[in-house]
C-alpha cells in the first residue's frame, strides 16, 4: 500500500474511448491531471486534457516514457496485454492490478475462479476442438451459447446454438480457442452490480442495474431493479466477495443472471468502470468514475448513495441525434465526442431521472 | 438567432480559472470540445483540454485566430474588456451579449438599469468627488458600504464606513472613480437566484440558495434557503425579469439582500456562472454550468429540478486540504486544480448532500 496521491498528481489512462473520457473528467472535478494512453489518434478522450501518449500497448518504449510522466495508472478496459502490464506495474501503482486483469481476460480462468468462491455461475464446458462439442451440448440440454474465452465484448464472439450442427458451424467461426459452451439460463431479469473496493479494503457497492440488452449490446439499465431485497442485497455480498478475493483496487462491474427463486448466477465480471453503471452520474452523490478515481488514487471511497430513480439509455449509432432533439424534463445527457456514427457503436446516453417536486 | 451548435462543435471559453474550467467539464459531457483563452500560463482550464489561447484579452491578432478556430464564444467573468467582446462579437456568437456585459461591470448602470424594470436595488448615491460624500451620507443614514462602481469581487474594492472621515479615508483609497456608497440594508438573510435563459427566451431559474459570506467571500450556499415560498417565487421573477431585459443567452447569477416583510432587494448580478449555484452539481437534473452551455450552444434549457437538500462550502486557501481528508458520507467534493494555495484563494468546494435511506 502506497501514500495516497496528491492534488495536482497526475493519473495516467490506458484507453482513450468513452470510458477513459468520463474517468478523466471525473478526475479532473477531484483536482487531478490525467494522460491518456492510446493506439487511436481519434481517441474522444484526448479532448479532454492535454496530455496524450498515441502509441501502441505493446510498445515498451512509450510505456516507459507514459509511466514516468504519472502517478498512477488505470484503464478503461479489460484486453490490456499482459505484457503491458506487466512493463507499468513494477513502474507505478497498476490499479486495479494485474491479477484482476488475467482473470477477466480468460472466460473459463473467470467461471473457475468464482465458483471456488462457492458463487453460482452457469454451467458451461471447455470446448478446445470440435470434438468436445456433442458431448458438452448432452450435458447441457442440447443448447447453449458458444463464446470464445478471450477478447469477446458487446455481443461480440459468441454464438447461440441449439443443435450440433449449429453448433459446429459456430465453431468453424469462432477465434481463438479454446472457446467455452454455457448452458442457457432461464434467467427472469438481468442485473448488475457497480462495486468499488478502496487501497484499505474498503468496499461500497451501487444499486443493482436491471439490464437490457439488444443485439448483445446494452439498451437500458433501470434503478431499482425489479429484484427483492434479498436478492439485491445477494448480488451485492457476491459482488464484494469477488472484489475481495481478487484484492481488488478501483470500480468492478459484476453482470448477474437472476431466478424465480431469488438466487442469482454471475454471468461475467469487468474490471473497471462499467456502461450499466452510467446511471450513477446523474443521481448519486459519487458516481462511478469518481469512485474509481477515488480508489485508484488511494483516497476513501465516496459516498454511493442514490436520490432518485432512474433509467439509462445508451445512445447506439444514430440513435445520437437525441441529443440535443430529445432533451425533455428529467434528462441528463452525455455525448462522448466521437466524430463518427457507425452501427452498434456507443455514441452517448441518456438518464432519464425521475424527479418528484421539490420543495422551493 | 443562429443555428444550434452540433455535436462535436468547440466552444471558446474566454477565462481560464475555476468557472473555466468547470464550464469545459460540461461542454464535454455534452459532447462539445472547448477551447480556453487565457492570459495565465497556469491557468486551471488549460487541463482540461487541449485547445488554449495564452495570450492578452486585448490582443487583437490573437482574438481573431481564437474566434476563428471556435463555433460560439462564452466567458467565465464579467469583467470582459469592451474592446475584446466588440472583436469577437462580430465573428462568432458571443453569449451572453456585450450589452449585459457593459451593464454588469458598471454598478451605477447596473443599479438604474434594475431600477428601471421596477426591481428595488440598495439606496445608493454616486460618489464623484470626496465632495459629494457628505450629503450622500446624511441622505443615507450617516453610513454605508463605499464600493468602486467597475472590478470589484469577492469584497474587494469596498469599504463599509459610518462616519464622515471612514468615507473620506475610504475615498482616498478606493480607485478608479466614480465610487457609489450603498445604504446599508436591514437584510434577514443573503439569497441568490441562478437563472438560465435560452436563445429562445424560455428561462429556468434553480431554487434559490441562503448565502453566508465571510470576509467578503462566499463561504457557504444553503439549499432550501430560509425563506417563504412567496419570497423564493418573487426573487425568481426578479431574476427572470432581469435576464428578458437583457436579452440575455446563459446562465445570470442574481443576490437578493430578502428583507424582514418577505420582499427582496437586488445586490448584484453577474452575467455568467456563479459561486452561489455550484450546489446545483452534486443534486439537480442539469446543474448550472450544463445549463450555461445548453444556452450558449443554442440548445434548449435542461431541467433545474433539484433531488436533495444541500449545503455548498467554498474551500478558501488552505481548506483545500479538506480533499480528501474531510470526505465523510454525503459529501460531493470539487477541486480547481490550483497549483498554489494562497489566503483567499478559493481553492475547491465541498457539496454536503442530504442523503435519505433509498430503497435498494
């Protein structure tokens, strides 16, 4: 554990997409600097401060140089190469660390590691070659979806199959292997938990989201979510002892399939901050990015109580044009800056709040 | 009336401290990028993006090549020289307008032209020369509050005086002339009204806040503030009187001295973002300096509505060290990025938010 950073220090950013743009604002409001690292020159997030590193993830050289100019270094997502990581940590706090990374970066590494925490996750099968196939589809009912274990996001690298033959023709096209079967589960909502664990092993969890997907993609997240109490307060005890047994420093998103019964399954976990917790910067009094601020500067974590209800919307490809068209009572909106629309690409999103009247 | 900014436009932000630089983390989250124009190499905006003009606000060459690089031009204080905002003006559209800018910075033409609209403003005389302080003063009670009519802030260029020879001293100090000595007002409390009005002349006013100064510096905005909904609505109609007078495109800050009957009288205004509404971040729908934008850009007004009770305390000098060390439950902390604490520097504010148990 290291001395917590100063005002005025400055948080270097591995990514510079929507994600790494609203964490550098939200350091910025805590009177920090930041540096964003990334490959694209196009990145939305070099609008938002001065300081930029446009170079590979691989390139030793640059990451060296990066290191050198911050005083601690974060990401806005989970495909950072180990060998990236493993060239910054040794330099300055890598937080959340590289073990968080490796496990989230391998589904099967993933479901391993959270089942040996005695958390449910759905059941699922190695697939290394085709042969693997017809029995894993016996054991799991004859369906299932067919993931790859690496680098899959938004609906990408997976396949829904409900035959052999479906299932064979999803192998052929899926990369690289070894890829992994799972089991449909009849889940009645989708939830997720947004949780931050501080350098002290503090943690503080948000609501649980009810998520909507499109295409694979995230439509809306909705707070409170249609869960019990119980089954909310489930999710969340999960979610922290995910973040405890990973050590975890910074915000961590936790996806969770929920039952009839009230018990829910972890379907995957993110570390970092997460799209279904975009809905925190309207109503809470520390949202995520903050939170992840916070804790990746090895400050006490912030308050993540919520004053509202909520829905969030993102805004995917045209969709954008909402903003500024359908800006109506309620709506708080964000627009991530990038300059071009493209199908299934995350442009924006709205919270709509719910508002009662205030007193004057 | 122009047409409105689209998305991915850059917003020239005259001014580069803490409104600035707050003023630039809003543009962005609406998906705007911004360049700040500053004459302080170390100004707090410049890190937060990476467009910045440092140079002179009387640089002609300079302020042409800025008008030229940006859609629509805004600024962060009202002390504007007249000569910077007639060049920008005729190349890009400058809001709020050259004409409250004019008004705002000369309190005796800020005082008739209120006056003029019905709105009761603080007995006041013209002090031209050390002459006319004696019967300003017998007119006035026998004391007052002797201010320069341009540039003054935060209590500088004022000195409250009861007594012939305190207001001679006074005059032989303040500088330049004409001064205007203010009655005293018999004030229950200090309030102020932050109002948006939008290029199509709708306005919407945030709830008014209970300010408390100390050595002539904002240090706490309290929201509910303690007076009667009747005094609350008259001093939003005040307000929404004064920005439709004007004109006016942005966000207006207006003081009320609210008086023991429940009417209120003006102080002051100030044509821009103000210190008193920096509450509005951590609790309302669209807080004031998206607002500001949202007007600048051409955009319609979002929603004021507020979500939770509030206390707003400015961080002056070396309170800054209150972030983090003093971030409990509730609080919504803001640095400024200021390199250097100084006596009277506002540094950052603390928003302590009224948190009520939520529902999970």
């Amino acid at each position: 554990m290291t001395e917590p950073l100063k005002l005025g220090a400055t948080i270097g950013i591995l990514g510079g997409g929507q994600l790494g743009r609203m964490l550098s604002l939200a350091a910025s409001r805590l009177g920090f600097k930041t540096h964003i690292y990334c490959p694209d020159r196009d990145s939305p997030a070099f609008e938002v401060t001065p300081h930029k590193t446009v170079a590979a993830y691989d390139d030793r050289s640059a990451l060296q140089k990066f290191a050198a100019l911050v005083d601690a270094i974060t990401y806005e997502f989970e495909n950072v190469p180990a060998g990236t990581a493993e060239t910054l940590a040794p330099l300055k706090p890598l937080r959340p660390g590289a073990n968080a990374l490796a496990i989230s970066q391998d589904r099967l590494a993933e479901k391993s590691f959270i089942a040996n925490l005695g958390i449910p996750v759905a059941p699922h099968r190695a697939i290394h070659t085709a042969n693997d196939l017809a029995p894993a589809l016996g054991e799991l009912g004859g369906r299932g979806i067919l993931k790859t274990t690496r680098l899959g996001y938004d609906g990408k690298g997976q396949r829904r199959v409900s035959s052999l033959a479906e299932a064979e023709a999803a192998f052929a096209e899926l990369k690289p292997y070894p890829l992994v079967l799972e089991a449909l589960v009849p889940f009645t909502v989708e939830i997720s938990v947004v949780i931050a664990r501080g350098i002290d092993g503090k943690s503080a969890a948000f609501d649980p989201a009810e998520n909507v997907h499109s295409d694979g993609i995230l439509a809306t997240s909705t707070v409170p979510a249609g869960v019990s109490a119980q089954t909310a307060d489930l999710a969340r005890a999960h979610a922290a002892a995910i973040a405890a047994a990973l050590n975890y420093v910074g915000v961590l998103g936790v996806e969770f399939f929920a039952l009839a019964d009230g018990s829910v399954i972890v379907n995957e976990i993110a570390p970092r901050v997460h799209n279904s917790g975009h809905w925190t910067e309207a109503v809470c009094v520390t949202d995520q990015f903050e939170q992840h601020i916070r804790a990746v500067a090895g400050w006490p974590l912030g308050d993540p109580s919520r004053l509202a209800d909520v829905v969030m919307e993102n805004l995917i490809g045209d969709r954008i044009t909402a903003i500024p068209a359908d800006l109506g009572p309620g709506i708080r909106p964000q627009a991530y800056g990038k300059a071009e629309s493209r199908p299934g690409r995350k442009m924006g999103h709205l919270n709509r709040v719910a508002v009662k009247t205030p007193r004057k």
